[in-house]
C-alpha cells in the first residue's frame, strides 16, 4: 500500500464545492421506506456546509427502494419494466423528503435526472453543467439521480456512485463524499475477517486497492465498495478528491469538513485532465474498438501521441467518423479511448498502412490520423 505524507485532510476545510452521494443502505430502513429522520439530519449538516461557504449537490439513490415499499414488493424486481415502475413510483417520495427537509431552513430544491447518455453527449453534458451551476447561483440545491424510468443500460448496469463521480467531474468538485453503512474502506472484508483494518486515506490509483475492494453489493443497491472505488478513481481525473465515510454516524458530514479522522479519504494523486479529456474517459459505452500493435501501445502511453493507421492491427464493431472508440492491445487491455477521424469500413481498408497511402486506398483523406491526439484520452495504468 502506498504511503501518503502529511495531511491531505487540512485541504478538505478549503473545500468550497461538494459531491455528496447518498446510498440506498442508508437511506431505507431495511427496505421499509425511506428513513426519514436521518435524512433530516444529513440536511442539517448540508444546511450548516452551505452557511460555511460549501455548495453542496446530492447524488441520491432511494427511488426504487422507496417505490417497492409504496408497491408492497418485498424484494427488489428483475424484470426492466418492474424496475421502471417502482423508480417512477419512488422518485416522488424521495423529491418529496428532501424537499420538506430543506423548506425548513427556506431553501428550494431542484430534481436532475440523467442518465449517461445524457453525459455522453458533449452539448447535453456542457448543458447540465450550466444548469447546475446556476442552480447553485440561485442558491438551489441540486439533487441528481438517474433517470432508471427511462434508461434501461442504467438500470442493469449503472450506479450512482459512478454516477456521482461524473457529476464531481462534471462540476469539477473540489470533494467526493460518498455515504455508506460501512466506516470506510478495509484492508479486507470486516465480516468475513476480524483483523481488517480500516484505511485512513490512500492514493486512488493504487492497484492494492483493486484485490481489497472486492465485488459486494447490498440487496437494495447496485453498487458495492468496487464501485467505490471505480468512482474515486474516475473523480481523480479532475483533481477531486473522494471519501467514503459512515453515513449513520451522527455530524459525518460536519466532521469530514472539520478534517476529522472519519471514513477513507482516496486522493487524487495525478495530473488534472483538461475538461474535454475528463469528458471522453467518463463514456461508459465505445461504439467499437481498435486493436493496435505493441509500438503504437507503447507511443499512446508514453507520449500521448495520436494513433496513425499504421499501429491498428484490425477494427471490431460498426461506427462511423466522429464515434467514440477504445484503443485496446491484442490482448484487450485498454490503452485509450477517443474520436475516430473515419469509419469503421474505412479504417478496415487501411489498417497497417502508412498515412501517405489513405488516399490512394480510400479515394480521399480527411485527416492524417485515425485518432488525434487532442480527441484522444489515455488510460492509466495501474
């Protein structure tokens, strides 16, 4: 595990833009509905952030855990259009909560509802960051969720710790907090092993962290502390820093930003990505791949540089120029992902052939480059 000097806690209470990511562990009561008490207390904490200069966005899971209660289901559903119906159903109730919680302190509230498609399209993203900004002008506190009635890929796959990490990356948050029924995150798993320990803070891209995490999830969740720290991972792009902290401990919000030993605090630890970059490595879905040989491998991780069609090796899925594709190795290892300058059938014809042949093969040549290097992300390696 790799060491971090100093404290890296003291640079929290300088914090003036926050993520904070609510799970549905804490956010029910077993299944039983939303725990509406502790939802009042999380929003007295905001409210006290908010009067010490912090802007605060909520990332909130609960709709479908609070749509099967109102639906009388005892168990979370597998079919889509069941899943649909209870967020739909749910989401009232959980706008509802935070609602009546904040009106008591004078302050309105805004529902967002995305999905990442929305964040995968430049002009839809570069609009929710605008209107989340002005919502915090106004003095609003935004509460996101994904829209599950409608999104079906989110609802098998995504989850809002993921979720809120693009938000983080979205507003370029100075701070990811990420509210759990875990203290933070272990050397092991605490229920299986006594001698777990609990990691006060570590770097996010510590590939320890990976083999410690595990893959354990909730029955009412999706995501379990992999996720966790996949998001603290994807936040890092943009500088920010994550914690994972207990969230029915009572003041945890306050006594994060009072730089209290509380939670896991994940650091960044790299280099800060330009917007459009943190944009490209927050795409869940590629529209295909392009499989490259060891030297051009070797020159996108070393430098960056872009990716000629002499590197590419063979072409897999159907897109066309403009779509967002991953570069892989032979072996399907991920070295970048970014915007191909041709199609697919294109860059089948001249795969493994210099750039002064495009023409001649093609009939035409748009770019020297298949994928240039200002519309290309690298993948660290860890």
């Amino acid at each position: 595990m790799s060491k971090v000097d100093g404290n890296p806690r003291m640079q929290i209470s300088n914090a003036k833009l926050a993520v904070i990511k609510f799970g549905s562990a804490i956010l029910t009561n077993d299944g039983e509905g939303l725990a509406t008490e502790a939802i009042r207390g999380w929003v007295e904490q905001i409210v006290s952030l908010r009067q010490s200069g912090v802007n605060v966005i909520l990332v909130s899971s609960g709709a479908v855990a609070e749509g099967m209660k109102r639906l009388g289901m005892d168990h979370r559903p597998h079919a889509i259009h069941e899943l649909q119906a209870a967020a739909a159903v749910g989401q009232t109730g959980l706008v509802q909560a935070y609602e009546a919680c904040f009106s008591r302190h004078q302050l309105h509230t805004a529902q967002i509802l995305l999905t990442h498609d929305d964040l995968s399209n430049r002009q839809r993203y570069l609009n929710a960051r605008s209107a989340i900004r002005t919502l915090l002008e106004m003095g609003v506190v935004p509460i996101v969720n994904e829209n599950d009635t409608v999104a079906i890929d989110e609802i098998r796959l995504g989850d809002n710790d993921t979720l809120a990490a693009l938000v983080a990356n979205l507003i370029e948050a100075d701070l990811l907090v990420i509210l759990t029924d875990q203290q933070g995150m272990y050397d092991a798993d605490p229920r299986s092993n006594p001698e777990a320990q609990l990691l006060q803070q570590v770097e996010a891209d510590d590939p320890q962290l990976d083999q410690m995490a595990g893959a354990v999830s909730g029955v009412l969740g999706r995501g379990g502390m992999e996720t966790k720290v996949k998001a603290a991972r994807l936040a890092a792009r943009s500088g920010t820093a994550t914690i994972i902290a207990p969230g029915r401990v009572d003041g945890v919000l306050v006594q994060i930003f009072q730089q209290q030993m509380v939670g896991t605090l994940f650091l960044p630890g790299q280099q800060q990505l330009v917007a459009r970059k943190r944009w490209l490595l927050g795409q869940l879905q590629m529209c295909g791949s392009l499989v490259v040989d060891g030297g051009a491998a070797n020159v996108l991780r070393g430098s960056g540089r872009s990716l000629l069609a002499v590197g590419i090796r063979s072409v897999e899925g159907r897109f066309q120029r403009g779509d967002l594709v991953s570069l892989k190795t032979e072996k399907g290892e991920e070295v970048a992902r970014g915007l191909v300058n041709y199609s697919a059938e294109d860059i089948r014809k001249i795969a493994g052939q210099s750039s002064d042949r495009i023409e001649g093969l093609l009939g035409y040549v748009d770019e020297e480059e298949v994928v240039h290097r200002d519309n290309m992300v690298v993948i660290q390696q860890r």
